[in-house]
C-alpha cells in the first residue's frame, strides 16, 4: 500500500509499505480522508511526541476516516462496506480507563501513527474497537476532523458546562480553536476568540464568533465586555505561558478553564486567580468514546457538515509532491485542518 514516511527532518514522501494481514479482531480500513494534526508535526521533526518508535518507523496520521474493506474473523458488529472514523488510540480493552471509554489513559495505550501504522495511506489495519460508525449525512472529510478537532473540543466544553447562559473565550484559533468555536456556538454559549494573528480571528468570526480580540487587547475589551466580571469558561488552545496567565485573568469568579495545548508553564497566584475566585482548572485530552453519537448529533444536527468542512483549508492527493507542500504549510501555520485524500 501506499503511505507517508517521514523520511528526514521535515522531509516526507510517499512510498510503498508492506500489506498488513487483518488480525482476528481488526479490519481494514480502504482510507478515504486523512487529517493532520499539530502533533503530527513532532514526527515530522523526528522528535515524536508519543511512543519509543524511531521517527519514520510507521506511517503518520491519526486522524483518519474511510470504508471498511475486511474484517477479522472475530469481529462482530461490523460489516463490509461499513463507513467509520478511526480513534486514534487502542487500549488493552479492560482496564478501567479503557472500560471508561479512555483508552488514551490506559497504561497500555497505543497510537495511530506513533506505536503502530497510522492512516495517511491508502489502508490502515486497526483493531475493529476503534472504528466509530458515521451517520450518512456526516462526509469522510467531517468524519476525519469528528476525532481529535471537533470531539476534543467537544469534551472539553461539555466537561466545562458551556451551555446558552455563558461566555466562553477560546484562546489561540488555529485549527483546534476553530473547531472549539463551532461546537460552542452550537452549545448555544456567546463565544469570543483571542488570537495574536487578525486572519486566524476573522476566520473564527466567519464560523460564528460573537467577539473576536488580538491578545494585547484582550482583558481591557473582555473586563468591558463582561462589566469586570469575567466569562464563566475559557479554553486555551495554545499551551503559551501568556495565554495561560491571560486566561486566569479574563476567568470570573467561579469560572473554569480548559487546557488544551501544551508547552508553555505558568505561574499562578493562588489566592487572586484561583482560591479567591474559586476557579475549576481542567487538562483536556481527546473525549470519551461513548460521547461518540452525542458528537455525531452535534456535528450533523447543529453545526451542519457543510460547516464543519470550512475547519479544512487545503485538500491533496495522496502523492508526493502534493503531501510535502501539506506538511511544509500546515508547518508554517499557512492552512486550517489539512486532509490528504488517497
Ligand atoms: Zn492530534
Ligand atoms: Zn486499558
């Protein structure tokens, strides 16, 4: 099959892999979208954020979307032809993260494109546990971004209580910002977005954002906004130490922040930013499985897959000069969601 391979520091080709043998308990997955994801870019810089493979080991790509082309002899609840999103991570299948629907927290727990093959090629062998059945109205490049864009972010704001009544400010709009504004907006919450970049904010004001700020002018025009109160969530997209210290400082009293990037470190006053004004603070990683049908709802009945494509900036084929100039602008922060299509 033909796959990515990280060849050398920011160098990616496509080349021929071998075919794997279905397992017992997997199927094939003939792959239909495949999106990156900033994670992505540590491969591509040969220092992979996840797993102890050596950069290049197996094809990248954890987000992927596709048809189900073979199943294992053991697998039941799946047929031939199937439409399905891949989660990107596999667990041993009964411990209680796993058993809870995280398997990203289990001990065991392996990556699509860091521990094993991942799904920028044209098949990808995966346990059928992993494989989420898509509604006909959801398209494969919806389904791709469905993952680890829109069902992250999903869970953080769910998890955060963002509903009608509320504020949300989401810091940093690239893409995970951007699916964060789609999924509040409709949560029904008033959603205002911080960036330093004035394209990335008026992108998030295309898809629906009530307010959008540049960071230097953020607290002044949130504290207005919000008659010194502050918003009742935040999510901060970027894992920066000023946006972190931003989001302590534009979070009212009894609000509750979500961390989503990561990188950066803060130091926090205790008693002014969170025992004072009783701040939640959570880390956000990926969302529950059995949120999977709740996501599917929101992204075809709410937001609209016609809507929740405009995440996607660039589309190319699975072919070699094409996916180097996705990795290479994905890279300079040039696109929004980028999908190679085999
Ligand atoms: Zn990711
Ligand atoms: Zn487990």
């Amino acid at each position: 099959m033909k796959g990515i391979k990280v060849v050398g520091p920011k160098q990616v080709e496509v080349v021929d892999w071998p075919d794997e043998a279905v397992g017992a308990h997997e199927v094939r997955v003939r792959i239909r979208a495949a999106a990156l994801c900033r994670s992505d870019l540590s491969i591509y810089y040969m220092e992979p954020l996840l797993g102890n493979l050596p950069p290049g080991a197996v094809v990248p790509g954890h987000e992927p979307a596709g048809i189900i082309e073979e199943i294992g002899s053991a697998v039941t609840g799946f047929a031939v032809g199937d439409r399905v999103a891949v989660q990107c991570f596999d667990g041993c299948g009964h411990c209680r993260y796993c058993r809870d629907g995280w398997p990203n927290m289990c001990p065991q727990s392996k990556c699509l494109g860091f521990d094993r093959h991942g799904g920028d090629a044209e098949t990808l062998v995966t346990p059928a546990s992993t494989c989420l059945k898509i509604p006909d109205e959801m398209s494969f490049l919806t389904a791709s971004i469905a993952t680890d864009a829109i069902g992250n972010l999903y869970n953080t704001l769910k998890t955060l209580g963002v509903n009608g009544n509320q504020r949300v400010a989401i810091i940093g709009v690239g893409p995970m910002g951007l699916a964060g504004v789609l999924c509040a907006k409709a949560m029904g919450a008033e959603v205002i977005v911080i960036d330093m970049v004035q394209s990335r904010l008026n992108s998030a004001q295309a898809l629906g954002a009530d307010h959008a700020f540049l960071s230097t002018e953020a607290e002044k025009a949130i504290s207005d906004l919000t008659r010194g109160r502050g918003v009742e969530a935040v999510v901060d997209c970027t894992g920066k130490t000023p946006a972190i210290r931003l989001a302590f400082n534009i979070v009212g009293k009894f609000g509750r922040i979500g961390q989503l990037g990561v990188g950066g470190e803060a130091h926090i006053g205790l008693m002014d930013q969170i025992v004072g004004k009783q701040v939640t603070y959570i880390g956000s990683w990926y969302f529950q499985m059995g949120e999977w049908d709740e996501i599917c709802d929101l992204i075809v009945d709410r937001i609209g897959n016609e809507k929740a494509e405009k995440l996607i900036s660039h589309v190319y084929p699975l072919e070699t000069p094409a996916v180097q100039e996705g990795w290479r602008l994905f890279d300079e922060h040039k696109t929004d969601k980028v999908i190679f299509v085999p």
